[in-house]
C-alpha cells in the first residue's frame, strides 16, 4: 500500500490595509525627523520602559508624545497666566467704523 502524501499550501503572508496604511503613513513621516541623542537618569529609562510595555509604542513616540502634550500644557499655563494679570488685555477688540 502506497504512502499517502500530503500537499500542504502556504500562502503568502498578506497585510491588511491598515498594516499597509500604517507602513506608509510611518515612512512618510519618518522623512521629517531627526535623530538625536538623549541621557536618561535609570528611572527614567524605566518608567519610559514601562509606558513601552503598557502602549506598544516604541521610544521615540513616546519621547515626542510626552514633550508635545508638554508644550501644550505650558502654554495652556502660559495663556491662563496671562489672562489673571491683564485680563483688560484679553477682550475682543472693538472693530473701528468703516472698516
């Protein structure tokens, strides 16, 4: 009695649109940085490390999310600062006629 054989089929690894939406939009914005250099203290690495861990998002995302979201909350800072001490200077301005 003859061996059975069996042809197994693999198919080509395919990724979804999402995969390949994600890749491009990754290349096209890997164009516009800059690669830099930082010294991180031990438990910063760590914590960094962590957030890592927790979001799936490698370093470099995580570095430039927490500085934007800390741009943000400084000039957040910055605006509600200034309308406490010249809050004469934060009204509409008062269109002239004619214009």
């Amino acid at each position: 009695m003859p061996a059975s054989t069996r042809t197994i089929e693999s198919k080509p690894a395919r990724r979804t649109q999402t995969a390949l939406s994600k890749t491009a939009e990754s290349k096209r914005i890997r164009r516009n940085k800059i690669v830099t250099t930082v010294n991180l203290e031990p438990e910063v690495l760590t914590y960094l490390q962590q957030l890592q861990a927790e979001f799936e998002r490698d370093r470099s995302y995580l570095v430039n999310s927490l500085v934007k979201d800390y741009k943000r909350r400084r000039e957040q800072l910055q605006r509600e600062t200034a309308r406490e001490l010249f809050p004469h200077m934060m009204t509409a301005p008062i269109a002239s006629p004619g214009v």
